[in-house]
C-alpha cells in the first residue's frame, strides 16, 4: 500500500489511461481519464463505491500509467489495451455476435455480392445487419433472382471463360463469359442497389408476376419459392417506423444497472426499418454510467460497422463518442440524446429491453462467475499452486499410426476460453507414433518464446494442464526444468479416474465430480482435444484429397490446388457439376468432364 500511496502522490494532471495490478501482477482493470491524478485517487479516496468498484479496489495491489495527447487517445488506447489484457473488471465483449451483411465489390467493373461478417475500408458497399428472422440468403437469392447479378467469385479476365448453370436458368448474366456490357450490368446493379436500400414495392411486383407465370405453366415448387420471397420481403416492410417521418439509420443503446452487474441492450434500424436487437449482459467495475456506456461503445464498434446516428442516454458522453468515432475510425456518427418524440420512445423499448435482460441475467452471471474465476480461485487453493491461474494453457496431441502428427494449445483465460489465443502445431521432428516426444517439441516450441520479442503474443502461462498421468505430468516437467521454466504451475488429469497430479504431490487428488474447478480442468482437456482432431481431420483431408485428385489425368499440384481452393472438400467436389468444376482456375470443359467421370466411376 505504501507503494500506492507514493505513486498517487506523483500522478500527473495529463489525460491518459491507467492499469490497476493483482498481487500476481496480472492486470484487472483499465480505465481513461481526463485527469489522471483526479480519476485514479477517486478509487482509493472517495467512498462509498460501487460494490463491483469496492471489489475491484480490494485487489489492487499496484497500479500504472500512460499518458496520451487527449482524451479521445486514452479513449482509443483504452480500448487495445482492454482486447490486449482482457481484465476481470472491465466489460469484455467476448462473446458479442456478429451478424451478417450483404457485400457489394462496387470497385470493380461487374460488381459481386456477397455474405460477409467484417465490415473493411474497401470501397464496397455494405447493407445489413440481416437479423430477427430475415435470412440474408433469401435476399441474396432476390437479388439475383430478379436483377441477375453476380453472386460468385468467378474472375472476369480477358479471355471469356464458359458459361454456369446459373446462366443458363436466367439466373445470372455471365460477365465472366463476356455475355453482357459493362454498361447493361451496371444498370442492374443500380436497381439491385435500389432494392437492398429498402426499395421492395416494385421487388414484389416483379416476384408476383414470377410466381403467377410459374403457377401458370404449373412449376409449383418455384412459384411457392416465389411466395416465400414475397412473405419475407412483406416481413421486412412491416418492420417499418411509421412513427418517424424520415427514415433513420440509427442503432439505439440503452444502459442498465443495479450496481453491481448490468446490461446493454441494442436495437437496430435501418432504412427507418426495424431490423431487430440483441442485449449483453455484463459484469464490471465501472466508476459510473457513463464510464460504462462509453467503454461498451468503443468496444462493440471496434469490431461492428456504426450507422451514422447512435440514440442513446442523456449522460453518454456525447462529444467524447463523437470524436472517437471521427478521429480513430473515420466515421461520421451523430450521438442524439433523444428526450421526446419518436427517438425517445426508441429509447424506452431499448431500456425495457436492457433493464428485462439484467433481471433474466443476474443468476446466469453469478453461475458464469462460479464457473470461471470463483473455480480458478478454488483450484489454487485445492492444489496449493503458486499463484492465482488466471492464464491456463492446455495441450494436446493428434495423429493416426504416426500420420499427419498435430498439436493443440487452447487458452483460458480468468476460467473462460480465449479462442484468439489458440495455436496449432505441425509436428516436425517426431518419427513415429510418439505422443510424449511430440508433447515435449510443442511444449519446447512455446515455451522458447517467452523472454523474446514474441512475449506479447505469447505471455507466460500461470498454469499448464496436460491429459494423462504421472507419466506425462514427468516428461512435461523435464521440459519445463530444461528450459528454466520450472515456476509455471504444472499438472495432469488422468481420464478414467479424473484424478489430478501435480509437481508437488505424488499421489493423485480427487476433486469432487460436481465441484466446477474440476469441471473447468475438464473443459479445457476436453477443448484441447477437440481443437487438435479438428486440425488434424483438416490436414489429412488436404492430403488425401490432394492425393486423390492425383489420381486423375491431367490434375497436377496447381489444378488440385486450385479445386481445393474453389469447393474446400472433396465432397463439394464429388458433388459438383462439369460447369462448376470448369469455373476453378484453369480446369475447363474438357478437364472437367474428365473428373467428373473418374468420381462416377471410382467413387
């Protein structure tokens, strides 16, 4: 404590962002501050506080900081570090879905659409998100339906290539076969376009007259396809605000809280359409409100194309959100603090919305909590570690007879998996069916980073979890000495009788079935496992299929590369048809029709 109190005392009036420490020196909070000196002495000074915050305080044991130009870099800055350090106490928007959007290629001469779920600066256009029922897929299937364009990756050179199915049932315009002008494509991109912005009256015409022509030379099953299509586009239409006079591109955001967890909820509109809404639920250590308002905008954002209008409560911190959105994403967002009117009333669903979801939530984040970091705490104590594991690493072998040798290393973090911290291993210098040689050359090539510049995409594991028995638990720990690693908590669970084996004891502990730390070691073995035979079903498919293609007369290295690229699986290109195999790069007709025999007659 003495350290804080001198620290405090030398705590600049700058803007920045500060980092409160464990007793571990694991980071459990971040925060940005207009004053750096005010905000942090806020913590140790002010009382009372929020039952998150008090809790929060009582493990601080150290704190840093960094000092930035402004206010909106803290912002900006705390936000990287939040996805860098992944802290107990702030929100961690982990889990957050993201939906998808129509992607329109308007850079290039014959435009493509397309499904996407990352929105980029590239020149495209993107419509979405497409939620509450709508499935993107029938309005794609409209798009091309009615206006013909493109919906593959086929690439449109010089030299014309042949035709699809999707041509020939009117379906599509072949610009890849030089079928239709730049300048007619262009024309129907533009009605596209039209329709994707909202337009459906004259989409609805065009697919009632379809269906009448269909019924009429009795293709039932396609006019009922073309009902469908209407019934969504109708779907669509009813979501329409009528309620507001200029349709408005606007997702609404609205906070709750009982002090001590809390919840957002979002709607979203697009086109003055009702597209749908999703909540979160949260469990952090924020000072205020608009602390936290602010740090889930910046996050969710971060990974989520913001519209040009947020509506959300009268203490966000409006001009700071605005600034942040111009300055550090180049986007141009007005933040209406809507009191009255139809905004306002926007705003009321989206807090019905937050506060029905907190109410829903508050036992399922209490079960969360003893899942997670209420069983690391536990686990410490049962099997006197040296430390809080609040990084755990677990790895695991795959391989059939020797082939095709992979590893896994899968991450949890504070109990909960960090899937962007997953890593995959070929194994490169095991002869043979040799599980503990391959374990010890994974092990040996993670560990080698740490001390190196690679330490900050690979930080030091507080505990390593290994499938199997006193046996694996003893070549993992030779490894660990070699490397003058030996600090790292390490421990084993043998499969049959869930029996846990550490460095430090020679018997194996029993840990009760329903005990959630058990439970958490089980999870994370289990997860390792899964991870590594997916991996490795994924290379030895490659390598048979590569294999296989082989087999075929006139398919080389770069032809069976070029299929696996176009259909990704043999079953897809089992499946295939002349025309869909001739549009891989560089297979044509003739070879096509000569896979397509070898699969009719070997498969």
């Amino acid at each position: 404590m003495n350290v804080i109190r001198e620290k405090l005392s030398l705590l600049p009036d700058n803007p920045g962002v500060y980092i409160m420490l464990d007793k571990y020196g694991n980071v459990i909070y971040v925060g940005k501050a207009r004053v750096l000196k005010n905000r942090v002495r806020q913590y140790f000074h002010s009382s009372p506080k929020p039952p998150k915050v008090e809790q929060m305080v009582q493990n601080i044991a150290d704190f840093n900081y960094i000092i930035t130009g402004s206010e909106i870099d803290a912002l900006s800055l705390e936000n990287n570090l939040i996805k860098k350090y992944k802290p107990k106490y702030n929100i961690l928007l982990k889990d957050d879905k993201t939906y998808p959007y129509i992607k329109v290629t308007m850079k290039e001469d014959f435009p493509g659409f397309y499904v996407t779920r990352r929105i980029k600066k590239d020149g495209c256009r993107y419509f979405g998100p497409f939620m509450g029922g709508i499935n993107y897929k029938d309005v794609l299937e409209t798009c091309q339906l009615l206006f013909n364009v493109r919906l593959c990756h086929t690439a449109i050179g010089k030299k014309p290539v042949r035709e699809c199915l999707n041509y020939h049932i009117g379906r599509c315009l072949a610009p890849c076969a030089h079928k239709v002008s730049r300048e007619e494509y262009a024309e129907r991109v533009k009605q596209a376009l039209e329709f994707l912005d909202g337009d459906y009256k004259g989409a609805q015409e065009r697919l009632r007259q379809k269906m009448l022509a269909a019924a009429q030379n009795e293709a039932f099953e396609l006019a009922m396809d073309y009902r469908d299509k209407m019934t969504m586009l109708s779907k669509l239409e009813a979501k329409r605000i009528t309620a507001i006079a200029k349709p408005i591109d606007a997702d609404i955001i609205a906070y709750a809280t009982n002090g001590l967890y809390s919840a957002v909820s979002v709607l979203v509109t697009r086109k003055g359409i009702m597209q749908g809404g999703f909540s979160f639920a949260l469990d952090d250590a924020h000072e205020n409100d608009a602390e936290a308002l602010t740090s889930f905008i910046t996050q969710y954002y971060s990974s989520h194309e913001p519209p040009p209008e947020l509506i959300t409560e009268e203490y966000c911190e409006k001009q700071l959100v605005e600034n942040f959105f111009r300055d550090k994403l180049s986007k141009g967002v007005t933040v209406t603090l809507a009191r009255q009117g139809a905004k306002a009333q926007l705003l009321d669903m989206a807090k019905k919305n937050a506060s029905d979801y907190l109410d829903r939530s508050v036992d399922r984040i209490k079960h969360k909590d003893d899942m997670t970091v209420n069983a690391c705490q536990r686990l410490m104590e049962q099997l006197s570690l040296s430390r809080y594991p609040r990084r755990m690493e677990c790895y695991d072998i795959s391989d059939v007879s020797g082939v095709d040798k992979v590893g896994s290393m899968v991450v949890f973090i504070d109990g909960e998996a960090d899937k962007s911290s997953y890593r995959r291993f070929r194994i490169k210098t095991v002869e043979g069916a040799d599980d503990f040689a391959s374990l010890k050359e994974v092990l040996t090539r993670r560990l080698k980073k740490l001390g190196t510049d690679e330490e900050e995409r690979f930080p030091r594991p507080d505990l390593i979890v290994i499938d199997g028995g006193k046996g694996q638990l003893s070549a993992v720990s030779g490894v660990l000495e070699e490397l003058g690693e030996g600090d790292i908590d390490l421990i084993s669970i043998a499969k049959q009788e869930e029996l846990i084996f550490t460095t430090r004891s020679g018997e194996g502990i029993a840990i009760p079935r329903r005990d959630y730390s058990l439970r958490m070691v089980q999870r994370i073995r289990d997860e390792a496992h899964r991870f590594a035979i997916t991996y490795f079903r994924s290379v030895h498919t490659k390598r048979n299929l590569a294999s296989l293609l082989g087999e075929i007369e006139g398919v080389g290295a770069s032809k069976a590369k070029a299929l696996m690229a176009r259909f990704s699986n043999i079953t897809a290109i089992m499946e295939a048809s002349e025309e869909e195999l001739a549009t891989a790069e560089g297979i044509g007709s003739e070879l096509a029709r000569r896979i397509k025999k070898f699969f009719d007659e070997n498969v």
